[in-house]
C-alpha cells in the first residue's frame, strides 16, 4: 500500500482552483476539486500505469473536467506536486 503526500503547491493549486471556478459557481468549484480528489483516489491501486512525463514525475488526468495532476512516487510514497488545467502548461 502506497501512502499519498500533498505537496504546498498542490494545496495552493486547490485553493486558485476552487476561487477560480467560485466567481462564476460555488457548487461547480466543489465538484471540481471532488473529482480531481476522486482521479487521485485512482492512484492507490494503479500508481504506475499513467504516463511518465520525466525521470521520475508522472501525471494523471482528470476526465471531467480535464486537469493534469502531477506526482512522483519513491518508495511506498505518492506524493501529489501540482494539478492544473489540461489545456495550460505546468510550471
């Protein structure tokens, strides 16, 4: 079993999503966050079949409503780096 680590720009990156998407609707903003939650959930099971993108970083993506998320895994360890929107680039 694999422990799973949030990393201080993952809470940062839920928290500009979550304002973001709460201009417009609040409940959206929720669900949102929920199923990039759930997508993580996913790793548990299956850390190793989604796409290695560089040494040791790989991503997964969230179906919904299409965000990447970005994680390593050394050891036993998960750790969630960063999530953010398909359709932009990762910094």
């Amino acid at each position: 079993m694999y422990n799973i680590v949030y990393s201080e720009k993952l809470k940062n990156d839920f928290i500009s999503i979550r304002e973001f998407i709460s201009l417009d609707n609040p409940v959206y903003a929720v669900k949102t966050i929920n199923s990039i939650l759930k997508t993580i959930d996913i790793l548990w099971d299956f850390p190793y079949i989604w796409k290695n993108i560089w040494s040791n970083l790989r991503e997964i993506v969230e179906n919904t409503y299409k965000y990447k998320i970005i994680y390593t895994i050394v050891a036993d360890t998960i750790t969630i780096i960063s999530v953010y929107k398909y359709k932009n680039n990762w910094c």
